[in-house]
C-alpha cells in the first residue's frame, strides 16, 4: 500500500524529527501516523556492520511497524524519550510515496550532519 502524507504531517515530522542515540552516531526516530501504523528509521554509525566502509553514519530505508514501545527519563520535572525498546510487528506492504521519502531523508541527513558533521570518511 502506498502511503501519502498530509503536507500537515510532513512538516510535524520535519518539527520533531530526532534519532535516539546512546553515544554514538545510531539510532531510531519514529513517528506514530495512527493508532497501530508507524514509521521508523534507523541510523548506524562507522563501527556498525550496516553502514558502507567508505561513511560515518548511515540512514536507513523507512520501515512500518504496528507499535514501537520506548523507554524514557526525566530531568528537571520533563520527560524525554531516551531509547527504543521494542517494534511490534513489520508491515512490509506499507510503502512510503517516493517525494516525501526523499524529502524525509533529506531532513533527517541535514540535522544529522549538523549534529555529527561529515557524511562520509575524508570529507572536509
């Protein structure tokens, strides 16, 4: 099933949009479309075996899940989403229309880059 999004629902993603991270460049950043659909996207970093030889980070395809649980901690009285401790289950006949993909990508490798910098290894 091919999926479009409102340009209300693009521009919330591209609002909130942050990856989890424990210390280094992976993570995941997930958004809830509905009750049981979301999208997720993961991000690995040099040391992963998911990422080419030749990068630092790398952003992975969106994927659908039916549920994604999270853990979460507090500071000053506010909660944060720290990581993501589970996906329920893959739905593989969900697919993403292509533009707003691309235009996802394209954000989340623009904020990405201004927290971890370079894209790729060598790169000035």
């Amino acid at each position: 099933m091919n999926i479009i999004l409102k340009d209300s629902v693009i521009k919330d993603i591209k609002n909130t949009a942050k990856f989890t991270v424990d210390g280094c460049a992976c993570g995941d950043f997930a958004y809830q479309l509905d009750t049981n659909l979301w999208i997720t996207i993961y991000r690995s970093c040099r040391k992963s075996s998911g990422t080419p030889d030749n990068k630092l980070w790398h952003i992975h395809e969106v994927e659908f899940y039916d549920d994604v649980k999270f853990s979460y901690y507090e500071r000053d009285g506010v909660k944060y989403v720290d990581q993501v401790e589970g996906y329920g289950n893959k739905l593989d006949n969900y697919r993403l229309n292509t533009e707003q993909e691309m235009d996802i990508m394209y954000h989340l490798k623009k904020i990405t880059k201004e927290q971890w910098r370079n894209e790729y290894r060598n790169e000035d």
